[in-house]
C-alpha cells in the first residue's frame, strides 16, 4: 500500500519535473524561433501570423549602406581582436602551465578579471583614458578594448586544453634531440590548437556580440553591427532588425558547432597523445 | 689492500655527495630559469591588460576621489580657507582672496569649470559665482567681505564658503559620500542628504535586488532542468544541452530584440492573446520590472544550468539508491543525499549570474522603464550624458568593490579557471 502511493507520487513528481523543464527549453528557445520567422515577412510589423514571405527585410539590409557598413565595421575589430587576444592569451597560458611561478594564482585571477568586470566599468575607463591619446573615433581604440575583453576566454580555453597534455610528450621530443622551438612547433602546438581555436571562437564572439564598449567609443564611422541594432531599437524598429538578427543567429550557429567539433577534436588528438 | 679500498670508497662517496650537491644546484637552477620562462610568456598579455584594462580603470576610478578642480582654478582662496575653523565667517583675507581669483578665472575663461564643480554640492552656486564675476567692481569701495555680500548675501551664509573649502581637494570623499546619499555640512560632520535628493540608495538597493531576484529565479528554474537533463542518456541529454546553449550563443542584443519583439503593445504575444480572446486590450509587458525580469533571467539562466549539470552529471545514482534502500523516502533521500552534493554546482551557479546580474546595463537600458534602471545605466549617464566623472567613478567604485569581493569569494570556492564556458 505505501510503495503504490510512492510510486504515484514519485511518477507525478517525474511529470512534474519534465513538464517543467519542457516550459523552460521552450522558454530558452521561443525568442530566437519568433524573430527568424518574422524577417522573412512580407509585411512590415511585428505581427504574426505573416502576411506573406519575402526577402524583403534582406535586400533592405544589404542594400543600406549604415547595415552594411556595420557589418564590414564588426568583422574588421572582430578578426583583430581575436588575433591579437588569441596571440596574448595562448602566450600567457602556456606560461601558466609551464611552471609555477610567484604570485601565480594572483596574476592569473587578473588575467581572467575582464570577464568578471563590468562591461560599463571597462567601456567608460578606456573611453576615459583614450580620449587624450586621440584612440576614441577610430578602429584602434576599439580593437585593443575588445582584446582585453576577448583574451580571458583564450586562457581559459587554452588552459583547459593543456591540463589534459602529457608533459612526457615534451621530454621525449627533447631527449630525441629537438629544439625547443622544434617542439612547440611540432609537437605542442599541433595538440593544443583545438583548445587555441575554440578560444578564438570564443573571443570573436565576444567582440562581435559586445555592445556596450561601442556605444561609448565608436564614433559614426565604427558602427558595429550591435551598436546599429541597439540604434535600430530605440530609434524607430524595423523588420531589418529581425534580418540582422536572423544573420547574427546564423553567425553563432556556425561557431557553436565549429566549438563542438574543435571539442571533440581536442578531447580525440590529447587521447591519440597520450 | 683492505685501507685502500676504505679509502678509494670515501673518495668515490665524497664525489658522490659533491655530485648531488651540484646536481642540486643544477636543478634549482634550471627550475629558476623554466620560472623566468614560464613568466616571460605571461608577460605580453600581463602589460596588455595592465595598459589597456587595469590603469584606464584605475585612472578612471581615482576621480571619485580626487578633487582637482578648484585648487588649480581658484588657488589663493583655496590656500586661505586652509587655515578657516567653520564656526564663523572666513576672514577678510578669505574674501580678498577670491575676488582676485574670481577675476584671474573670468580672465583664463575656466570660471565654468569651476563653477560646474560646485554647483553639483550647492545647487545654485553657478548662478551665485557667474553673477559675482559679473558685479565685481573695478575698484572696491569698502572691505572685499562687504562688497562680496553686498553683490550677493550668500556670501554671508558659512555653509557657502564650507562648500568652498570641501571642494579644494586634493583628495575628496565627496562622491563616494554622495554615492550613498550622504554629504558633509558646514561642521563637516555627515550626514543624511535631504530626502528630495536621495536617489542612489534606491539605485543601489534596487540593482542589488535585482539581481538577487533573477538569481533565485534562475536556481528555481535551472536546477529542476538541470536534474532532468543530468538522468538523460548522453543522446538526448546532448539534444537538451544544445538547446540550453543555444541561446548561450545568441547575441545578447539578437535575445533583448526578441523580447522587444514579443512582449511589445503590438507584439507578438499580445496580438496572440487578443485573437484568440483572453483578453481585451493589450497586456502592459514591457518599459516594466516584469521585462527586466523576464529578458535577465532568459540571458543568465544557462549560466546557472551548466555548472549545477557538471556536478549532478559526476554524482553516482547509487547514493540515492542506498539511500532509499535503507528505507528514505524519496524527498528525503533527496533532501539529505542528493542535495548537499550539487551545493557546490549550486555555488558556483549563484554566485556566476549574481555577478553578471549586478552590472547589467543594455538589458533594463532597452526592456526596463525609468524605475528598473541599475547601477550600469547611472555610471554610463553621469560619464555620458552630464560628464561627471567625479560621481561616474564614485559609483563604479561601488559596483567594482562589491563585483571583485564576489570574484575573489568564487576564486577561493570554485577556482577562476575553472570557470565554464559553452
């Protein structure tokens, strides 16, 4: 008698739990399923259902030169960004990992902060001390920002990598009589660029997803594409947004896989390695 | 024989002992320069972020607490008023000293910089300095104190010339006191600001409430998930996982515009509602807490799902089945088994949305109305919009201070490079 209640209670408590999490996915997922469809309307609200289907919002996009502009704006601080945060951030985990070093666990607490600091603290510091040096207005000044901004993701993506690498590898390609630069070339590098290329994923997407830092420093000539969107909804909102959006949702699809299989590529080679 | 094999034997242990000895030292050595290495390759990035992210930040910050201002545009009656008690009215050197700097200020046209200065401790004073540089006399005809007050009587009012000297610097609290709605009176003891004046207490209360709410909102929510996912096989749970991310992936702007999109008048989920009757006019769902709510949580909730998943994800299933078997009702089993050992995925979740929740700008800026704005939205609008640096650092020092505590809180717990992404 008191297993059968439990049973009952135990079934509606599974259904209770599915249910619920069933309303939270949908949750997650209704705002990016409503604004795909909406781009491709024929109409000009945001109004389901859709009139029609067009392309519309699409032609509009690639024919305005403020969203194009935007656009070649956003891959332009992008790309730099990540080469330079790539560059910096893989430098600075393989030096964390080599040896242990004073202060260590200090320094690599300041290299991870820019993820944890505010992004309005961040926007209005370097705004501030970029000002005098003529930085604002102009790609530089955006570029270096968003670096910071992007080369946590690097050292952490990295670091993950390389706590999974076989120090013995190292050794043996030295008492094989490698150089070290040999070595890094041909053996380190060729195991850890999984973890190095999901970590550019990683900080590409931070700067083409910031907004904030553009806001304060980009002047009319450095629009990103967010900053166009965040003008776009206060100003007067347009089913160009939905496209743009639409656009940027396919953007992080791409890069989401391409983590996923880096992943799985990383998580194969570090086992082949070892 | 016997001796020289002795001997031959302490010879050959003296060496072995002088071997290890330099073998030691070799090693130390080599160990030094793998450390200089090991430095030399954190170095780069180490000077990138101290030039780019740590002394703009810095530099930013210490004018919250600097006070350069007045002691550069109006120096003598600065230095006069040094030696001022506050009980009575300044001397007439006091006097004399700032009609001359009064009139040095209107020559070099900084008069306006000053007077911006004051003019955000004594509502009024812009007016009260401006008029005085216009009504100085070429030649005065009694005492600088007579011809002062009889320009304007606030010149007769101490807490007039107080204002004065607490603006002199070099160093102020004058900010960081009015980013708690506090200031000094004219004894320079601190007190309350009055009450028509007081907004920062509620910006501070409401930003921390906030995100509280959405972090408790965030647990309730991702936990239940998080537990239905970890009980999947590695198929479907991946399936799941994916569709927790992919928001994770999706610009934050792209999700703000989608709930514009959907709780608008005209929005999707109002026209929804109105076609098929449920209601009769449409639903006020956004400019209010509701949208903050709603778009924040949407934005933090896998940050809360992922590090709760790991640890359930490592937990075996056969405590709970002990534990049942030893007769727990299901609940208790969970309450006193299960629980307790995803507390630190529980840890790690709160305290990563708290932290981000706290220096939410974009998302209340564009879903919120005037009374759902954070502390983010006043930084960027005293540094933007009015370019009052002093309480744009004031108030960021707040946010930095309770952000890094929080920080080093998660360090000590869960470690920084431990830290998920995606």
């Amino acid at each position: 008698m008191r297993t059968g209640t439990e049973t009952t209670g135990e079934r509606l408590t599974q259904i209770g739990l599915i249910a619920l999490t069933g309303a939270v996915l949908i949750f997650l997922v209704t705002p990016i399923l409503i604004i795909v469809p909406l781009s491709f309307s024929s109409g000009s609200f945001f109004y389901y259902p859709l009139p029609g289907l067009s392309l519309r919002w699409y032609e509009d996009f690639f024919s305005s030169s403020f969203w194009l502009q935007s656009l070649e704006n956003s891959l332009i601080v992008g790309i730099s960004a990540t080469v330079l945060a790539t560059t910096l951030g893989t430098l600075a985990a393989l030096g964390i990992w080599r040896a242990r070093f004073p202060a260590q666990a200090l320094v690599l607490a300041l290299l991870i902060s820019p993820m944890v600091v505010p992004v309005i603290i961040v926007a209005v510091g370097v705004y501030f001390a970029f000002a005098p040096l003529g930085l604002n207005n102009g790609y530089l000044g955006l570029i270096l920002a968003h670096t910071t901004l992007g080369a946590p993701f690097v050292v952490i993506t990295v670091l993950a990598t390389l706590s999974n690498f076989d120090r013995t590898l190292i050794r043996a390609a030295e008492s094989l009589g490698a150089a070290r630069i040999t070595t890094f070339r041909r053996v380190t590098l060729p195991l850890i660029l999984p973890g190095v290329a999901s970590g550019a994923v990683f900080a590409f997407a931070a700067s083409f997803d910031e907004v904030v830092v553009a806001l304060l420093m980009a002047g009319p000539g450095q629009r990103t594409l967010p900053r166009q969107m965040f003008a776009g909804i206060n100003d007067n909102i347009s089913l160009t947004i939905a496209a743009a959006a639409t656009m940027l949702i396919a953007i992080s699809l791409v890069l989401m896989i391409a983590v996923g299989w880096l992943r799985r590529r990383s998580a194969r080679m570090v086992q082949v390695g070892g | 024989m016997l001796r020289g094999a002795a001997a031959s034997l302490h010879a050959a242990l003296a060496s072995v002992d002088k071997d290890a000895g330099n073998l030691r030292r070799a090693l130390r050595k080599s160990r030094r320069r793998e450390q200089w290495r090991a430095a030399a390759l954190v170095l780069p990035l180490f000077v990138f972020l101290a030039a780019c992210f740590v002394v703009p930040i810095g530099a930013m910050l210490s004018h919250g607490v600097i006070d350069p201002d007045i002691v550069r545009i109006l120096p003598t009656v600065t230095d006069a008023l040094k030696s001022w008690d506050g009980h009575e009215l300044p001397p007439e050197s006091a006097y004399a000293a700032l009609i001359t700097d009064i009139r040095a200020a209107r020559e070099a046209g900084t008069l306006a910089s000053a007077a911006t200065r004051l003019n955000y401790d004594v509502p009024g004073f812009r007016t009260l300095l401006f008029g005085t540089g216009r009504q100085l006399p070429a030649e005065l005809s009694g005492s600088s104190r007579e011809t002062l007050i009889a320009i304007d009587p606030k010149w007769g009012d101490r807490e007039t010339w107080a204002a004065l000297r607490r603006a002199g610097g070099p160093l102020t609290d004058f900010y960081v006191l009015g980013a708690l709605d506090l200031r000094r009176d004219a004894d320079g003891s601190i007190t309350g600001a009055p009450r028509e004046q007081r907004v920062f207490r509620d910006v501070l209360g409401r930003t921390l409430w906030i995100s509280a709410m959405v972090t408790v909102i965030c647990l309730v929510l991702g936990y239940p998930v998080a537990y239905v996912i970890a009980a999947q096989p590695p198929a479907r749970a991946g399936v799941l996982l994916f569709l927790v991310l992919l928001p994770f992936w999706t610009s934050l702007l792209v999700r703000t515009v989608a709930w514009v999109v959907l709780l608008q008048k005209e929005g999707v989920l109002n026209s929804l509602f109105l076609s098929l009757g449920i209601i009769d006019e449409p639903l006020k769902m956004i400019f209010n807490r509701f949208a903050v709510y709603v778009a924040m949580v949407h934005v933090l909730l896998p940050f809360m799902v992922l590090p709760v998943y790991s640890v359930m994800r490592s937990i075996p299933a056969s405590y709970v089945r002990a534990a049942s078997s030893l007769g727990a009702r299901p609940f208790t089993a969970f309450w006193r088994v299960y629980l307790p050992q995803t507390l630190p995925g529980i840890g790690a979740g709160c305290l990563i949305v708290f932290i981000q929740a706290l220096g939410y700008y974009i998302t209340p800026a564009l879903v919120g109305g005037a009374d759902d704005q954070m502390i983010s939205y006043f930084i960027a609008f005293y540094a933007g919009r009015t370019v009052n640096w002093g309480m744009a650092a004031a108030l960021s020092i707040m946010l930095l201070t309770a952000t890094l505590l929080l920080y080093a809180v998660y360090n000590r717990l869960i470690g920084v490079e431990r830290m998920r992404l995606g």
